[in-house]
C-alpha cells in the first residue's frame, strides 16, 4: 500500500512539473506578446493625430505606400508603426528583445535615401471553396517593385531595383492594414 502511494504521489508531483512547465512557456509568450503591442503603442503615440487617421483608414496598398513614403521622409515612427506586424512576427519568431528588432530595423531605414515604387501588384486573396464560392482571406499579398538608393553606398550597398513580397493584415493596435510580412520571395 505504501509502494502505491508513492507512485501516486511521484506520478501527480511529475504531472504538476509538467503542467507549470507547459503553461509557463505559454505564459511567457502572452507576456512577449503584451511587451511587442507596448513598443507598437509608444511609437503608434508619437504620431501626428494625421498620420493615426491615415492609416486608419489605408487600404492595403496605400499602407504599402505610406510605408514607402514615410522611409523618403524620414517619418521612422510612421514606418514602423505601418510594419509594426512584421516586426512583431520577427521578434516573436527570434530571441532579440522587441525594442532591439524595432531600433535595428529605425537604423536599417536610416542608410535609404530613396524609395522609389514602380509597381505594386496585388496577388490572389482568395481560396476557392467548391469550386464557386470564394472565400477572403484576413490578410493579403503584394508583389512591390521598387528602385532603392543608398545614403552611402560603401556602407549600405543595397542599391538598385528590388522586387519584396509584402503581406498585409489587419492591426490589433489600429485596426486598419498593417505590413506584416516583407520577403524577398512569397
């Protein structure tokens, strides 16, 4: 009988390890989660009462341009807040602190000087259900074409034409589109 109780008593004391250790892991993903929306949250508050509007209401591919635009005026908070999906997803995919990604990502923008979009090409947003109906998705996928020029071209040699696939999806900070994936292939 002894013998018993204590295989009961191992079995719910390694059964309780493995519970806390499972709901921890989830736990610190909704804190990550939480600590990624505050960073988007300062940045989305030192915007212009203007710009909050305008990307409120960007369709898909304006947010794309004002993306873009906002690189060319060196409006960082802007661009940032516009991709603040993307940077998200990247720091929830690494082991980079959130306010690295976004400061990294500031610096990367800071060596553009010019953006300049040729083309921004929509791909199919749609599945087909039966063959009839279609359903949309929540997000949607672009081809951008775009001309890019370099501050210093000896420290920043990206140069050139450039085609980016960028998906956007709705944002749970503004509740208009928001870039929330940028690749070089879909």
């Amino acid at each position: 009988m002894v013998f018993f109780k204590r295989t009961v008593l191992y079995f719910l004391i390694f059964f309780a390890f493995i519970v806390v250790g499972c709901s921890s892991k989830s736990n610190n993903s909704v804190i990550k989660e939480k600590g990624n929306n505050s960073i988007a949250q300062k940045y989305f508050n030192m915007l212009t009462k203007e710009d909050k509007i305008k990307i409120s209401n960007a369709s898909p591919e304006e947010i794309i341009n004002i993306y873009y635009n906002s690189i060319n005026n060196k409006n960082y908070n802007l661009a940032v807040v516009c991709a603040s999906n993307f940077l998200n997803n990247a720091a929830n995919k690494s082991s980079e602190d959130i306010s690295y990604v976004y400061n990294e990502h500031i610096e990367y923008l800071k060596n553009i000087k010019r953006i300049d979009i040729k083309s921004i090409e929509v791909y199919p947003d749609t599945i087909k259900k039966n063959d009839s109906e279609s359903v949309e998705k929540p997000s949607k996928l672009y081809c951008v074409y775009y001309m890019q020029k370099s501050n210093d071209i000896k420290k920043f040699p990206e140069e050139g034409y450039f085609t980016r696939f960028i998906t956007v999806s709705k944002s749970p900070l503004y509740g208009g589109w928001c870039i929330s994936y940028i690749a070089s292939s879909p």
